[in-house]
C-alpha cells in the first residue's frame, strides 16, 4: 500500500502540480513536444515510468518486480481517477 501511495503521489507531483518554486511547472514546459513532454501529460503513461523503479526497489525477484511494477501502477491510477473525479 506504501508503495502505490508513493507512486501516486510523485506521479501526481510531475503530472499535475506546480511544485515548490513552480519548479515541476518548468520542467514541463521544458519538455516540450517530445517524448518527455508527452509522457508528462499522461497520468496513466507517467505511473507506469514510476512504478518501474519502485517496483526493482520492494520486489526481490525478476517476475515479482514486473507484476508489482504493472500493480503500483494499477494503483496509482485507481487512486487519481478517484480523487481527479475523471470517468474515463
């Protein structure tokens, strides 16, 4: 459960805030239109680049590190559409 509120919330962080000193809003406008630049505009594309690290960190082995990496993802995106109110 630690780990899927962790995911959310760094995802949510790049996402959809600005950050302290508007300093995740000038990442995200220096991204651009490339590929950085539109995975920051995905919530869903975004959690699963999260969740990767955080997966190789809880996970001991290879096939548990990929399926926890695919469930914090899964989490985290359950947590936003519930609290963004999103119903897509």
């Amino acid at each position: 459960m630690l780990g899927v509120l962790a995911v959310w919330r760094v995802t949510h962080l790049l996402f959809a805030e600005d950050g302290p000193w508007d300093v995740v809003i000038r990442l995200r406008k220096s991204a651009g239109a490339g590929f950085l630049g539109k995975l920051l505009d995905c919530f869903y594309c975004l959690s699963l680049w999260i969740a990767a690290p955080a997966a190789l960190f809880i996970g001991s082995a290879w096939p548990e590190r990929l399926f926890l990496g695919l469930a914090l993802s899964a989490g985290a995106i359950l947590i936003e559409r519930v609290t963004s109110g999103d119903k897509t």
